[in-house]
C-alpha cells in the first residue's frame, strides 16, 4: 500500500476521534462551570453526612475509627461575596465564614468555647443530584461524651444547594 495513501486513511479516524474528544470535554467543563457557578451563587445548603471517621489518641499512637451515621447540617444567609452565613445546630444559630474558591465552598464556625468546624462543599455531583460534602470538628475533650463530640471527627455526605 502506498505510505501517502496510508497516512491520509489514518488521518481520518484520528481527525474524527479528535473531533469527538474535543465536543466531550467541553460539555463536561460546562457542565462544572455550571456547578460551580451554581456552588458560588447558593444562599442556603442542606447537608447529611452518612460516614463519620473519628481519630483519637491512644499514649503515643494514633488511632482512627470509622462508623456509618446519621447527621444533618443546615447553613442558610449564605453571602459568599460577603463572606458571611448562618448555620443552625443543636444550640441554635451561629455566625459562619465563607470562602469561595475555584469550585470550594469552604464554611468555617469557630465556637466561643474554642472548638473549629468547618464544612466544604465541592463542585462534584453525586449520583443523586446533590453536591459532595465533607464536615470537619477540630475539638478534644478528655471524658467522652455520648452524642457530644469530644475527639476530632470527620464526616463525608452531600449537600443540597438552593
């Protein structure tokens, strides 16, 4: 077979394969845009997180426990431009930082009594509409307390963004 001949039948497939790739990654960036857009705009978020990881210390050790749950948080007044929200919790409501960030939705609540937490919604869908969240409490209390939360913890679930 001729070699011009060959390399111009060759050229087809990979032109069209091209062609094809091409069309697909732009509407998957549309399709992020569009999430992130929706993310960066949300003035409320309702939350579940269904796997929880504690860590803990044991003398000089460390050690993580890994449990399903069931836990819901809701921020609501959500101002990313501002940089404020609300969140409400089991004591009632509390003055929250927001962050924006290329496909972040970062939430931070520092408590009077020292204990950080801080909540990330990402720009990822889960199967179910809903957006991939992950929820963090940096605190340390030396008695545990049943339904407290009294040694780091992470929780994974998903938000509803409105």
């Amino acid at each position: 077979m001729n070699t011009n001949l060959a390399r111009r039948l060759l050229i087809l497939p990979v032109t069209a394969a091209g062609v094809l790739m091409l069309g697909s990654f732009d509407a998957a960036e549309g399709q992020s845009r569009q999430l992130m857009l929706r993310l960066e705009g949300t003035s409320t978020l309702d939350c579940s997180f269904s796997t929880l990881a504690t860590g803990d210390w044991d003398d000089a050790a460390t050690a993580v426990g890994v449990a399903q749950t069931e836990f819901e948080l809701s921020f609501y007044d959500i101002d990313a431009d501002e940089g404020t929200a609300e969140a409400e919790g089991q004591f009632g409501s509390s003055y929250i930082v927001v962050r924006y960030s290329s496909g972040y939705l970062h939430l931070m609540q520092m408590l009077g009594a020292g204990p950080l937490r801080l909540t990330t919604v990402l720009a990822q869908e889960l199967p179910d509409g809903r957006l991939m969240a992950i929820h963090t409490r940096h605190e340390y209390s030396p008695t545990i307390l049943p339904g407290f939360t009294s040694r780091p913890e992470m929780y994974v679930g998903g938000c509803t963004v409105d």
